[in-house]
C-alpha cells in the first residue's frame, strides 16, 4: 500500500491522470473487476445521487450508461442507499462491503438488483468521502469498486485495504471539486440525471440515445434542458461548470 500511494505520487501529469492510476492500481490490489470514482451531491426529495465528475475502468461505454441510469432511478433506489444515507449522515469518511450495508437475502431479492445488476455486477466496496464547506456537506467523494456477477465476495482485509488508501490520499477528493461545488445538480429532475452524466463522460448525442433506448430528439431536447437548467450555452460551458475551479487539476 505504501509503496502504491508513492508511486502514484511520482507520476507526472494533472490530478485526473494520477486519479486514474490510483483507481487502476487499488482495483488490481483488491482484485476488482472494475472500478468508479465519482463527485456527486445528493438530490433532493429521493436522495439519489447526481454525479458531477467521473472515471471509471474496466467498464464499456453501454456498461457505465447502464450505470448511470441505475444511479439516477427515482423509483427503484439501490437497495443500499438507506445505510449510504445513515453513514453519511456522521460525516465521516467511511468504507463499506456490500454485505455489511444489504444482506444476502435483501440483495438478491430487490427489484433494483434484478434490472440493473442480475447476470452482470455483483458485489462491491464503497468508500465515501463527504467533504467539508464552511460547515455544510454538500458535495462527496465516492468510489465503487465491483466483481462481475458469480465472483466471490470482497473480504474485509480488502475493504480495509481501500480504506486505507483513500484516508491517506486527499488530494484524491479535495483537488476535484469544482469551483462553484456543482452548484444546481442536486435539483435536476430525473430524466435529465443520466444524460448529464453521460454528457460528462463525453458520449455524443448519438450515443446516449443507442444506449439509454431515447431517440436522438428526445435526447437533444433534454440536453437543452440541461443547458437551460446550468444556464450555459454550449457542452464545452457545461464541462466547465463541474471544472476545479481552484486550479487544484494541475501539479
């Protein structure tokens, strides 16, 4: 672990490159399929999150917008998301297996897991970060690290591993918020919450429609919404928008 967090530390580059390292090399030390980093705030009433910065590894283009669509439903929230909210609610940095958040049983049952997850991503650890602002945790740090469907369980020396880890690499979080801390995200409606994320992901118009089942039209009729919502003009204005606005992107 130690030698990790030093060689990642010696790597050249913006933060989002040696983010993307990190991620990379923690996902082969834990033996993980695949892997997510996200910023996000928590949108209001149904407490689903609202991704407003991205990586990922490991994952297809049709696979992160499947993710993406699983994180923004507003009627089958994961069935992790109650003991999410708890422990978010401390404000505190934690880590989670899967099975300490969602029994066995629970799990396998819920709707949500049959749609979005059966025959495909299974288990996981997540490691939440909320972050501070003159006394207000309004913005997070979370990464998912995942198994393909069948594989065994994470175990706890493997959570322990991840917490570890991104306890001691700050700059993991903090340097990524963006300058006005995605401002507006967290009151998005839903139907707009996957094609922004997927906007952040830089998939075109033509391809966010192939992959959540929407016509092209559709699609560029909400992403207007989109720009009308986050008041800019233009995909390159709305980037900007959930940009580091500290310079906190370069060494």
């Amino acid at each position: 672990m130690i030698r990790l967090i030093g060689d990642v530390a010696a790597i050249g580059g913006n933060q989002a490159a040696k983010r993307r390292v990190l991620m990379e090399r923690l996902a082969e030390l834990v033996n993980a399929d695949c892997w997510l980093w996200s910023m996000f705030r928590l949108c209001e009433p149904d407490g689903n999150a609202m991704t407003i910065g991205l990586l990922h590894g490991g994952l297809t283009e049709e696979e992160i917008a499947r993710v993406a669509a699983a994180e923004t439903d507003p009627q089958l929230p994961k069935p992790e998301t109650r003991s999410l909210l708890q422990l978010l609610d401390t404000g505190q940095h934690f880590t989670r297996r899967r099975v300490q958040m969602v029994d066995d049983q629970s799990w396998y049952s819920d709707q949500h897991t049959k749609l979005y997850r059966q025959d495909w991503l299974d288990d996981c650890i997540y490691s939440i970060y909320p972050i501070k602002h003159e006394q207000e945790e309004n913005v997070i740090s979370g990464i998912g690290l995942h198994r393909r469907w069948g594989r065994d369980p994470f175990t706890a020396r493997e959570a322990r591993i991840v917490h570890i880890i991104t306890s001691e690499v700050n700059w993991l979080h903090h340097q990524a918020v963006p300058g006005n801390r995605g401002d507006g995200a967290q009151t998005l409606p839903p139907r707009l919450r996957p094609i922004l994320a997927l906007l952040m992901d830089g998939q075109s118009r033509k391809r966010i429609a192939l992959h959540l089942g929407l016509s092209i039209h559709t699609v560029g009729d909400y992403i207007k919404e989109i720009y009308k919502h986050f008041k800019v003009n233009g995909r390159v204005k709305l980037l900007r928008h959930f940009m580091a606005g500290d310079g906190g992107d370069q060494d």
